[in-house]
C-alpha cells in the first residue's frame, strides 16, 4: 500500500525513468534554511547514482538536473564524480562530485523507492555543483563564500 505522494514518485519514474523530490526549508522551523532536490530512479532505470543539488529554488535545480541527466544520456556516459557538464548552464559548466556523509534522510525517497521496487541502492552518491560568477566551484578556495555555503549541506557542517 502506498501514499499519494509514492504513488506520484513510482508514476513518474515509470513515465520518465526518474523523478525528483525537492526539499524546501519551511518558514518558521528550527530546521537550516537549506534548498535541496534529489533524483528518485535513476538506479533502476539506468543503473546511474543518484543526484543531489543545493542552494537553489525547486524549478531551477530540477531544471538542472534535467539538463545534466539529457546530457550524460546524449553523451552515453554514465553520471560520475569529475564530470564536466556543458550543457546545463548556459554561460558556464556545471560539475558532478561524489558527496559522501550525507545522513540518509537526504536520500530518503530515493531509498524507499529502490527499497519499494527490489532496485538496486548505489552507496554512490553524486552532487551537482555549479561555479560563481567568476567560474569557480565550491571546492575552491576562491569561491564567492555565498556560492559555497548554499551548495555545502548543512549537515555536512
């Protein structure tokens, strides 16, 4: 027996070979203000890891990994850390690191999926990262610090 959300997320891997679940900070919660959107289905559908964007709204970081999941697939290549994606951002790359720690209620969907449909679960995790204004990544140390802290999990911290 399922939900109507689970039934929306088994539908809509079922149309699209994948789905996303985005996580938006309520307005008066103790939780950090953290954007986040994850992908449901890509181990099923394509043995692919999963998916991860911070720091931006729902339709963005949807949009986002729309484009980098259309673009791995244009480009036959399997989703993995070191990945540089020209098609996602229309003036600069985006990026795919492996991102490890990650408490598993930020994959939960995902992992009820795959638990749901006997699919497998890929301990491999994949973040999307987007650069500054001035083209550097997250991981560098001159990152605009903004650009950082909204792609750094606040669990990560």
């Amino acid at each position: 027996m399922v939900n109507s959300v689970e039934q929306q997320i088994i539908d809509g891997v079922d149309r699209n070979g994948w789905f996303a679940v985005s996580y938006v900070p309520r307005v008066e919660s103790d939780d950090p203000e953290e954007w986040f959107t994850y992908t449901i289905g890509l181990t099923k559908t394509a043995g692919w890891p999963e998916i991860i964007c911070f720091g931006l709204d729902e339709e963005r970081s949807v949009g986002m990994l729309r484009d980098t999941i259309a673009e791995c697939w244009d480009r036959a290549i399997r989703p993995a850390a070191g990945v540089e994606l020209t098609k996602v951002l229309q003036d600069r790359p985006a990026r795919l690191k492996q991102i490890d720690g990650l408490p598993p209620s930020y994959f939960a969907m995902a992992d009820w999926y795959a638990e749901h449909t006997n699919s497998p679960r890929l301990d491999e995790r994949l973040q999307l990262v987007w650069p500054d204004r001035n083209g550097r990544f997250p991981d560098d140390p001159d990152c605009d610090p903004d650009v950082r802290e909204r792609q750094t999990p606040k669990a990560g911290k």
